[in-house]
C-alpha cells in the first residue's frame, strides 16, 4: 500500500481491496473517535488498543510508511532525468487510465437522468483537476518551496484518496504541484541533506495526513453510501483530468514536446498500454480474491 500510495494512479485503497483487508481498514480508522479518546484519558490502554484494532492497525502502518520511503526514493530518482522521467509519466498515465475504466464500470446509469448527471459530474471534476493544475503552474514558489501550511493541507486533502480506491493520493499531490518536492524527502533523510528541515517537513506531513483521515473518511464514507454513483463520476473525472498533468510528451520542465514518430514514441504508447493491461490485471485478480477479514 506505501509503494502505491507514491504512485500518482494507483491508490493504497486499490491494494487494500486486492489484499481482502478494506473493509477493515475502514472500519479501524472509523474507531478513532469519542470513545477511543475516552479509554486514552482514563488509561485504558488495552481497551483503547482492541477498540482502534491496534494489532492491525499499527504493523499496517509502519509498512506503509516504509514502502512510501522506499517508493519515494526510487519516484525521485526516476524524474530527475528526461528520459526515465517521460516513461515513469507513460507509467503513471496508463495506471489512471485504468483505473477510470474499474471505477467507471461500479456507475450505474439507470436512465437518461443518470448519464447526463455523470457526464456533467465527470466534466466538472476535469475542469476542477485542470484548473487547480494550471493555477499551482502558474506559481513556480509553491512548488519548489512550499510553506509548512501548505504542506499541512495539502497533506490532509491527499490522504483522503488514500481510502478511495482508484484515486491515488499522489495523484493528488501531483495535481497539486508538490509531488516532486515530497518524494524528495525519503531521499534527503536517508542521505542527511538538510536533515532537521526534511523531519519538520515530514511530521507536519504526516499530522496533516492523520488530521485529514480523521476528518474525512465519515464524510466520504457517507458519499460512498448515499451518494456512491454521483462520487464515482466526479473521482473519473478528476482522474481523466490528471492526464493533463502526468502527461508523458513533456520535457523536464514541464514544457510539451511533439509526438513524432520514432522508437522513443512508440515505446512511450506501449508502456502506457502496459500498465494499463497490469492493473486491470490486478484488479480482476482481486474479484477473485477471498477476504482475510
């Protein structure tokens, strides 16, 4: 789940319904609440420990945030150069590809009502994906030196993808403008660049990402029960409109460059064919798979 956490188009909660284990995951992060607090004010460890599922929980997490810096590593590595750069975008795009088609495929569209109100959802969450990547272009600062409030929310809103899946939280990021800046950070740790600051950086991180699980997986719970097919239209389309972002034909800076038709082209398309067939791969794998929970 790490590793595809740092992955912009595949989401942890993708890999949670492949291992059987999402329902239980949503379950334990919905245990952080009145009572859990509770049972921490009165010292009551066990209980407090067997009410959030601890024994699950905790391990789940701590391989989560290992393969985020392992991932993390590696994402970075791979952008820093033009050509590994383009084929981790082809990746990146045949991955959302894919996904658009599993969770485009759960809309139920029972009459014309239902089609022309998922068009426009879908519509309004490219525009929505377009705009907000156009506006973080526009300022260069933000991406290359965001403030700790910035990386607070921007943390808080990004997690929230990590419970949907099909929507990936670095995708998000991506969007954003500030993916590249924090897969840089597992880098800078392992190596001791600028330690102190990359830790600050990283606990805020990692409050924001709690604060925002806390906060909004009822909200998108409740979504997902009552509003299921109108989320999954709005979540297509803000994964059609990242296409723009992570698409491959751009140069280091972000600069579009011209399709010709060469090698290096073709072996952009194929690699975007690739992993698109790879995850739907996987995720007919996983309507197969048996719950461990």
């Amino acid at each position: 789940m790490g590793n595809a956490d740092v992955v912009p188009g595949v989401s942890g909660g993708t890999v949670a319904l492949l291992l059987g284990i999402y329902d239980h995951l949503i379950q334990s992060i919905g245990k952080f609440d009145s009572q859990f607090c509770s049972l921490l004010i009165k010292r009551n460890w066990r209980q407090a420990a067997e009410h959030v599922h601890l024994r699950f929980i905790l391990p789940l997490l701590l391989g989560i945030f290992g393969g985020i810096l392992c991932m993390g590593a590696l994402s970075h590595w791979l952008l820093e150069h033009q050509q590994s750069r383009q084929f981790t975008f082809a990746a990146f795009s045949g991955m959302v590809l894919a996904s658009c088609f599993v969770i485009g495929n759960q809309i139920q569209l029972r009459n014309r009502r239902d089609s022309v109100q998922a068009l426009l959802l879908g519509l309004i969450g490219i525009a929505l994906t377009v705009l907000a990547g156009s506006a973080f272009k526009q300022d260069p600062s933000q991406l290359t030196d965001p403030t700790y409030f910035q990386i607070f929310c921007f943390a808080a809103i990004a997690i929230c993808a990590m419970i949907l899946p099909g929507i990936s939280g670095a995708m998000i990021l991506m969007i954003l403008g500030v993916y590249e800046h924090l897969v840089a950070i597992p880098k800078k740790l392992i190596t001791g660049i600028e330690l102190e600051e990359t830790t600050k950086q990283l606990l805020i991180f990692a409050c924001g990402a709690a604060l925002g699980l806390m906060a909004f997986s009822r909200v998108l719970r409740h979504l997902l029960t009552k509003y299921r097919h109108s989320t999954l239209s709005l979540l297509v389309g803000i994964m059609l409109g990242s296409l723009s972002v992570l698409w491959p034909f751009q140069d280091i800076n972000k600069q579009p460059l011209p399709i010709a038709l060469d090698v290096h082209s073709a072996l952009l398309i194929i690699t975007i064919a690739f992993s698109t067939i790879l995850v739907l791969w996987l995720v007919k794998l996983s309507d197969s798979a048996q719950p461990k929970y």
